[in-house]
C-alpha cells in the first residue's frame, strides 16, 4: 500500500492504495494537468487502467477515489 497525501489552501487528506495504482493515480494526474494541452476522455482513462490493472469501475467507485472526488481533485 501507498499514502498519498493531496493539499489544498485549507486542508489536507491522505488516501491509501495499492502500490500500482497510485502509481497510475499519479501518472494520471500529470497528464489531466490543466497546464496539458491535450485533454484525455473518460473512457481513454478508463481503457489506460484496464490495459495496466483490473476493473476501473471498481476502482473509480472505491471510497479512496470519492475521498478525492469530495476535495475537488477529481471531477470529470
């Protein structure tokens, strides 16, 4: 497991996962960057982690990812 730890101006939150996917998580995140230009689809998300991991339903829907849904890191 891995400890990711996201910050805004107010507050902090720590999530756990398995060690691929945060690592994917993380991978993720720098290419949905507001500063790339090229945006990625649901479904290329979600076709990137099923070619890396198992199901992306049950990853999107775990309570790790609505922990950072709820803080507003991401929204789709």
């Amino acid at each position: 497991m891995m400890q990711l730890t996201f910050h805004d101006k107010r507050e902090t939150i720590a999530i756990s996962l398995e060690k691929d996917k945060a690592e994917w998580l993380m991978k993720t995140l720098e290419l949905i960057d507001v500063s790339n230009e090229k945006a990625l689809t649901f479904a290329q998300l979600k076709t990137d982690f099923e070619n890396q991991l198992e199901d992306f339903e049950i990853f999107w829907y775990s309570k790790s990812v609505k922990t950072l849904q709820q803080f507003g890191l991401l929204m789709l």
